[in-house]
C-alpha cells in the first residue's frame, strides 16, 4: 500500500521541517494546513529573518554599527552564511569605504595589502575561519578554479572579488543600490572579472534554453549608481568596470548619476541587453559611446536624460539632444513609450536664441509620452555658430507646432519649465505651438488626450498681452472640444 509523507508522525514531519532550507520552506509549508500548521513556530522565525535582512548595508567602517550593516563584504559573507541568511536579501546597498578614516584607525604595514591593514577583522576571520568561506568559493564557478581571484577572496579579502561572490550567493537579490563606489584599481578589476564570467555564463545558459539558471544574480533587476554629495567635482562614474551589469539578462532598470563611459566600455560582442528603463543624469560621454551601447539594446521602453548646469565644469563632453534623439530613434524606435529630456547646459547656451531643437519625433513607432524641460521644441531662427559667437543677439526661434513633430502614437505631453534656471517653454511659444491642433488632431495625432503645461500663465495679466489672453484661452477651449485635456498652473 503505498504511504503519503502525510501519513508520517508528527515528530519526523517537524524533523523534515527544521531541516527544509529556506530557499525551500515557503513551498514544502504551503503544500497542505497539516504542515503548515507544524511548521508555525519555524514559519514565525522564517518571516522575521526574511523582514529584517530584506536590505542589507556594505558601507564605511564609521558608519552606526546595525545588525544589517556590516564595514567589509568578507565579513558580511561570514555571518550571512553562518546563519544560514544569504536567502532573505532583496536590496543591497554599497557605499564607498571612507579609505581616509580607516587609514587613520590602522596603521599602514608595507608587507600586506590595502584590505588587510584596514581591516584587522577581516584577516582575523580568514586566518582562524578558513572554512567560513572556503565553501562559497568551491561551489562558485566563476572563482574557483582562478587561483587569483581565489588567492584575492582567501587570503587577502579583497573587496572587489569577495563582492562579485557576494552577488553571485544571493539567490533573491532583486535591487542593487551603489554610492560613491570608486574601488582602488585592483578591487574594482577583481570585481569586473566576476561579473564578466557571471554575464558570459548567464547568456549561454539563456541561449541554450536551460531552464534553471546557476547564476544568483539572474534574479537582479534594478541598480542605481548614485553619489552622496552632488556638489563634488570628482570621482565621476567610470563605466568601464561596471558595465557588465548593464548586461545582466535580468537587468531591467538602471539609473547613473555622473558617469563616464566611452565606446569600449560597451563592447560586449554577442551579447545583447534586456534594459527597459535608462535614466542617465548629468553624463560624461559622447554619442558614440551611447550609440555602441543602445545597439545591444532590444527593448528600451523608457528613457531619461538629464544635463545639469552644475556638473558643465566637470564634464569634459555633453551629447546634442539631436544627436541622441536621432540614434534613440535608429535603435528604440520600436520599443520607446516614455522619453524624458532636460539639457540645462546647453538651453544657457541658447538663451539668445530662445530655443534648442531635438528634432522631430515622428520616427518613433509606439512613443506614448514626453516630458521636455527646456525649450526644446523650438527650432533656433539663427545658426549654431552664430548664436554661439553672438549669444545676446540671437532672435527668438521658429515653435514648431506639435503636429509637425509628434508621432501619431502619442497619448500626452508635457512642456516643462526647469525651476532651476528659469528656462522653459514660455506661455506665447507654447500656445503657438498648438495652432492647428484642434483642426488636425484626428488626421495627425488621434490618440493625444493630455497636454500638461508645467509653468505659469501669469505673464498674460497686463493689457499689452490681452489680446493674446483671450485667443490662448480660445485656443485651449478648442483643443478640449476635440478631446484632448490640458493642464496648467
């Protein structure tokens, strides 16, 4: 007669239980009530651990001492896996050791590396505890084998490779969040040497259609690269070492403030990106380097680009939004829905004239919002030379009206003025650019049903301006008699 492990005592169902792995006990418990209802107390514990290690802390060792929140990556390892943790994480936050005041707590030992006189604790714990991380390297392929990254993990406790076995030991680890994070040379190499072997093995187990990955880190799907203090003119982020990331299969979103990145830094022959959402802010590139990456790109659905006036002294280049809006268009134009622009720079540049053109948008086949800060729709009546050379005499630009460069796709739009510097598109230009609208809205854009004006219409009060008042309030009326709603302050 055949016997259900139901059909077992009690006491070897709570045996089967206590030893169940994490990874395992949301499933075995919601098998049936029976078992769930034996493993309460273990379930209890299971939830707690699984709240309380949800976001865990690398950061600095003068950071306030918290049970998530550990001052080396090798430490953090150590008591993740002795407590049989390393499954709760989600979110991962990094930040940048303050390399200034851990060298005045230790004094430098010319005989061993930056880590080690760093961090006392940590050469400790790889001395007298080799069998605390000896294992996580044996079951991770892509460092065992290596002898250096091996050597770097085990006897140095570098903090770039003992990271990438972090990553690679987090099987639910689902948003990575990095601050300042600009590794001395050797680490962030060691670092890059792991995610590349991660990425290369994780495309051909998705190429040859396995169904279970080996790979923890195919479960990532959002990073920010970000910094604490935005008023720094330094250390902006070189992404040549952190790249691979951006070619993790299950990255989808990734947001960069102050990078850097130029055409080798992309170049991953053969592999393609799954990156739906790109949000770059203030970036020190050039649009070859955008282009190179945007090819490996398949699916871009949402994109943000901001150039801040702030950030003009430190970054040696800037893209015209033409250029970008033209290559987004080759390579995205199929899959963008949501663009977002804002160029601060280059709208002081072009006060004169009143207007920094993107180009039309037409291209775009399933483009459904836009968010333009600055008068970007505006096409500058003089030459770019001219108006460089003559910023005070440049006259007013050409609006051009929304039918002439909106797709047909298009549901809303948002014309924005930046707070910042008092840019934007004003009040006449921006009712200029809705001329014909209301006449040809059905026969050019049948699915626009929202245009937001974020600035204030104030400037129409004094009787000079009356009669403009009154036709723009005509003209309003009339585009809400066709459908489409517009807001404003």
């Amino acid at each position: 007669m055949a016997c259900s492990m139901l059909d077992l005592p009690n006491e070897v169902l709570l045996y089967i239980i206590g030893q169940t792995s994490n990874t395992d006990l949301d499933n075995l418990t919601s098998t049936c009530k029976l078992v769930c209802n034996l493993a309460h107390d273990v379930l209890r514990d299971h939830r707690a651990r699984k709240k309380a290690y949800n976001s865990i802390t690398y950061c600095d060792p003068e950071s306030n001492e918290e049970k998530t929140t550990w001052t080396h990556p090798t430490l953090m390892l150590r008591d993740l896996h002795r407590g049989d943790l390393l499954y709760y994480p989600t979110k991962l936050a990094i930040n940048d050791p303050d390399y200034d005041s851990v060298w005045g707590r230790y004094s430098p030992d010319s005989d061993v590396s930056t880590e080690e006189y760093c961090y006392p604790d940590v050469r400790y714990v790889l001395k007298n505890f080799p069998t605390d991380i000896g294992p996580l390297v044996k079951a991770c392929p892509h460092v065992d084998g290596n002898e250096e990254l091996t050597h770097e993990i085990l006897d140095k406790g570098n903090i770039g490779a003992t990271l990438g076995l972090l990553l690679y030991n987090l099987p639910r680890l689902t948003d990575l969040r990095i601050t300042d994070y600009n590794l001395m040379s050797d680490g962030i190499v060691h670092l890059k040497q792991v995610l590349d072997s991660m990425v290369g093995a994780t495309h051909t187990e998705m190429s040859g259609n396995q169904r279970k990955s080996t790979n923890s880190v195919c479960k990532l799907k959002n990073i920010t690269f970000t910094r604490s203090d935005k008023g720094l003119t330094g250390n902006i982020w070189d992404l040549s070492m952190h790249a691979p990331f951006f070619y993790i299969p299950s990255v989808r979103s990734v947001r960069v403030e102050y990078l850097t990145a130029y055409q080798e830094a992309w170049d991953y022959p053969q592999l393609h990106s799954n990156i739906e959402k790109l949000d770059f802010y203030c970036p020190d590139t050039d649009i070859k380097s955008f282009d190179t990456y945007l090819e490996a790109v398949k699916n871009l659905a949402e994109f943000r680009y901001q150039q801040n006036q702030s950030a003009e002294h430190f970054c040696g280049k800037t893209v015209s939004l033409a250029d970008l809006v033209g290559r987004l268009a080759v390579h995205a134009g199929h899959s963008l829905r949501h663009l977002e622009l804002s160029d601060d720079i280059h709208n002081h540049v072009y006060e004169g004239s009143g207007g920094l053109f993107i180009g039309s948008l037409k291209s775009f086949q399933v483009l459904q919002s836009i968010r333009v800060e600055g008068p970007m729709l505006i096409k500058p009546v003089e030459s770019e030379k001219f108006l460089l050379l003559n910023p005070d005499r440049g006259r007013r630009g050409n609006p051009q009206r929304l039918i002439d460069v909106l797709p047909v796709s298009l549901t809303d739009i948002t014309l924005s003025s930046n707070a910042s510097t008092g840019h934007g598109v004003n009040s006449s230009v921006a009712l200029l650019m809705l001329q014909d609208l209301p006449a040809r809205k059905a026969e050019l854009l049948p699915n626009l049903k929202i245009i937001n004006l974020e600035f204030s219409l104030a400037g129409l009060k004094n009787n000079a301006m009356a009669g403009l008042k009154k036709s723009a309030m005509a003209l309003l009326c009339a585009c809400e008699e066709v459908g489409v709603t517009v807001t404003r302050y």
